[in-house]
C-alpha cells in the first residue's frame, strides 16, 4: 500500500519548500509570522508548504481554506498546535478541542456571554471607558497603546472575574506581557529567555486563577466566571475547576489583543477625517447623550461598518492550526494525512479577489450596498471561520465588540484628539504588532476648556 506522502505527491503538494533540516522556514516564521504568509501567498498563491519545527505544515488562506479548516470530518485541532505555543496555553482549553469534548466546553464557556450577560457587562464598560478617557484628558499626552492593552485586560479581568483589585491586576498584566513576548521567541526554555519568561508567568496566572475560582465557589456573583461556574450542560455536565482556570487564561489571551481594534479605531479615525466626520454624526444623531445600551450600540450601522473595516485591516494573530485527519484536496493540490495546517486569519482578509484594493480602508465594503463581506460564507472571519455557537469561532466576539463599540461612542460623543508626528508602522515582530511609536495621542473633552489646536 502507497503511503499517504507518495499518493499526494501524485496529486501534487502544494509549492513551497521545507527550509533547512529540523528547523525548516521556524526562524523566518517567528521573524515576521504576517510576512511569512503574505510573501508567499504572493508567491504561490492561496496554500503553499513550509516546515515548522520540524513540521510538514501546509498553510491556506480564504474561504475555501475557511471552509476545509473548519470541516471536523477533514480536520483535527487536538495536538495541532506548535507545542511551544501548546504549553503557553497551559494546555487543553477551547482552541484545542475536538467534536463532543469541544461542543461541550464551548457551551459551558458561552455562559459568559449570553445576551443577559452582555447587557450585564454593559455599564462597567462605559463606566470604565469614560475613567479611561477622562484620565487622558488631563494629560498633555497619553502612550495610548500601553493604556489600552491595560483596558483590554482590565475587562476581562473585572467583567468575566470579578477582578478589581489593583495589585492583582498589575500582577496580571506583567504575567500577560511576558507571555506576549514569549510567543514570538525562539522556544528555547534556557533559564533567562524570553520563552522561559513566559513558561514562568503562565505558572503564575494559573496560580492567581486557582485562588479566584476557589472565591467564587464560595461567593458567586454574576460575574461571567460565576455564570460559567453555574452552568449546567443539557446532559448534566459541569465545568471543573481545571477547565476552568484554562479558558480564563485562553479569554485573557483572546481578550487582550483587543487592544489592537481599539488603536485601530482611534487611528483610521483621526487619518480619515471624513469617515470620523459621518461616523461622529451617526453617534449625535442616535446616541447624543445619557447611558448606552445594546439596542442604540446595535442602531450605530455606520460606526459598526468602521469597526469591521478596522477587524478586516488589523493584524491581530497570524493563523489557525490544526492537522489534517485524511488526505485533503485543495486549489487543486493536496494535504496529505498528517500535515500541520495553518489558517491564515490576517491575509485570508487581504486577498484581492475578495476585498478589491485591500490595502484601502473603506468601511463601504460592509455596507448595504455592497457587503464585500457576504460574498461567500466564510470571506470575513477575523474572530475565526465558523458558526459562532458551535464552531471555534471565538466565544467572546459580541463581548469584544461590546467593548470597542463603547469606548468609540464616547469617543466620538465627547472628545475630540490627534496624534503627534510618530512612527504608526508596525513592528511585526510581536503577535500583535503594535505601532512603533507607542500611539501618542493627545485627547480633550470637547465640553471642557482647552481643546484648542486638538481636532
């Protein structure tokens, strides 16, 4: 009998090459993760093969790929994972889950993020983001990129745990930080390496979190960690206390890099002051003053349009993984049985055939009008390809909306702010890249003296 390999190569494996012996195309890869992928999908097209720690790995990009990666029949996530990246996951959560055991979580997970829950979490959001805003205004100028990675964490800290305790928050973006790092980092666990830094925090961050669940189970709140504690699957199943303390840590994961849309926002606003102009009308004409709610958030289409342009245009996590569970038949090439698979989440959303001129930002893509995005079923996946309620499709994408949504509406309604001369380019070498000036931006009240010379 042939094996898989021989059979493929008869089909034709994708283009590409497997890079030097044992490392393969690793060190280009963790180089600039963005650039890799882009490269060569210029290069060869939508799937291309490379080698990744030693691993036969195809990658794909678009729909089609969206389509044969989410397909549990095709593919599985179990063990998919790079496992320097498996092990800054603290092991089994959500992402590396499979059939029943995945459906399972997912819905003990969801519990967080019901529609009662997210009307939950909506006034500590606004209550937070107007603080956050009203701090940045007495000060000449704010390093907005390290505030809202702050945000970012606070949030899910105190709305999906409770969390308000400042120690404990610092605490948890140190561990958080080190664990950025270590993504990116050469997985070489030598005592002083960024890679061991993070192995270190996530031992940390598993600690703190085992003291948090023990509170809740003695004091349950309403809170998302005590919904998700409460919940009782139709069949009876209970989240423990093991499962639990890793989906915080994948929700603090998933949570923080929302940082990256809501920088996303303030720049494309400020560079594009006509968009800012109708989006800020928007928000006067249906969210002029008082508390916000979920039906005026939802009553914001144009704001929400450039909210999905700023999904679409950040890089926020390179890809997916998963392995191939049978011979798998793509752009007319063929992944064998076996191979790594990576979806790549940023470029799937730069393709031309999908979203002409790509490098354009244009919230009219996601408008009535033209709906770029419902082209096919799956072009416009930032939060992962898939159902929501079913798929790995990121359980907390309506709450990182929420989120962002919040903190522009007040933005726009109240304030008005520039950003200095700086460096916005992205050093694509983290994760999530991040400009490289930091994002200063100075902002004022617009109902406070001062606001001279700020637009």
């Amino acid at each position: 009998m042939s094996s898989p390999d021989r059979n493929a190569e008869r089909k034709s494996l994708p283009p590409g090459t497997s890079g030097l012996p044992l490392l393969g195309e690793t060190l280009s890869f963790l180089k600039n993760p963005y650039a890799f992928v882009s490269d060569r999908v210029k290069k060869h097209g939508p799937i291309f093969r490379t080698s990744l720690l030693g691993k036969d790995t195809a990658v794909i990009v678009g729909a089609e790929a969206a389509a044969a990666f989410i397909d549990g029949a095709r593919v599985l996530r179990e063990g998919s994972q790079p496992d320097n990246i498996y092990r800054l996951f603290a092991g089994p959560s959500l992402p590396h889950l499979d059939g029943a055991a995945h459906r399972e979580r997912k819905a003990l997970v969801l519990a967080a993020f019901s529609q009662t829950a997210l009307e939950h979490y909506l006034p500590a959001i606004e209550a937070r983001s107007r603080r956050s805003l009203a701090s940045w205004t007495a000060q000449d100028e704010v390093p907005l990129l390290d505030a809202l990675k702050r945000i970012s964490v606070e949030a899910v800290a105190e709305d999906m745990m409770g969390i308000t305790d400042v120690a404990r928050i610092e605490s948890l973006l140190r561990y958080y930080e080190a664990t950025g790092a270590a993504f990116t980092s050469l997985p070489v666990a030598f005592p002083g390496t960024a890679y061991a830094r993070g192995l270190k925090a996530v031992d940390a961050i598993l600690a703190v979190f085992d003291e948090i669940i023990g509170e809740h189970r003695a004091r349950p709140s309403s809170d998302g960690l005590s919904r998700v504690l409460a919940f009782t699957t139709p069949e009876g199943t209970k989240i423990t206390d093991d499962q639990a303390k890793r989906e915080l840590h994948h929700l603090i994961i998933a949570g923080r890099v929302v940082y990256a849309h809501l920088g996303g926002m303030v720049v494309h606003l400020a560079a594009h002051p006509e968009i800012r102009k109708r989006a800020a009308e928007e928000v006067a004409r249906v969210a002029p003053s008082g508390a916000l709610t979920l039906p005026i958030l939802g009553q914001l289409s144009y704001l929400t349009q450039v909210l999905l342009e700023v999904k679409r245009t950040s890089p926020v996590v390179p890809g997916m993984f998963a392995i191939a569970k049978e011979d798998i038949e793509l752009y007319g090439h063929v992944i064998p049985k076996g191979w790594k698979i990576m979806f790549g989440l940023y470029q799937s959303h730069q393709l031309e055939d999908a979203y002409p001129e790509p490098g354009r930002f244009d919230p009219e893509r996601f408008g009535p009008e033209r709906r770029e995005d419902a082209r096919s079923e799956h072009a416009f996946c930032p939060h992962g390809p898939g159902a929501p309620r079913t798929s790995h499709h990121c359980a907390g994408t309506d709450y990182a909306t929420e989120l962002v949504m919040v903190f522009t509406t007040l933005l726009l309604r109240d304030h008005t702010w520039e950003l200095p001369e700086q460096n916005l380019d992205f050093d694509w070498s983290n994760l999530t890249p991040d400009p490289r000036g930091g994002l200063r931006v100075r902002i004022r009240n617009v109902h406070s003296a001062g606001t001279r010379g700020v637009k």
